[in-house]
C-alpha cells in the first residue's frame, strides 16, 4: 500500500477552540500541550495554538468529548 500525497488541508495551521467551560489553565496544560488556554469573562475556554493535520485536530476534539466538554467553536486562525 503506497501513502497518500499530501493535500493541502493536511498542512497544519493555528486553531482557536471555544469550549463552554471554564477550565484551569494550569490542571489543563498537559491534556492540551502546547495550547495557551485563555478564560473568557463569559464564563468560556479558548484554547488556541498549533495543530499539525487534521488528524491532530479530529484527535483534540475526541479529547474535549471525552472530558465532557461542550464544543462551541472551532476556527482557522492561520
């Protein structure tokens, strides 16, 4: 089986993710490494900061389900 050429939405790029939840930056760091985590005034996550590919990304989004974490946004930023 030979691998796939690359496509151009398999680049990585800057993502912000908005979670409904406010969460400790310090306790989170680990789950989301390499993220900044900024707690918003409305009472939101942003986590914002490198992912590889879109397999990277499926694979942070998996990992905010699996805390239970209500996903409000996802954006491209770079």
């Amino acid at each position: 089986m030979s691998a796939h050429a690359p496509r151009p939405d398999d680049t990585g790029a800057i993502y912000q993710i908005r979670v409904a939840a406010c969460l400790d930056a310090r306790q989170c760091a680990a789950w989301f490494d390499g993220m900044s985590i900024t707690l918003c005034a409305d009472g939101s996550t942003v986590l914002q900061g490198w992912v590889a590919d879109q397999a990277a990304l499926y694979g942070l989004i998996a990992r905010l389900r699996d805390l239970a974490l209500p996903l409000v946004a996802v954006l491209r930023v770079e």
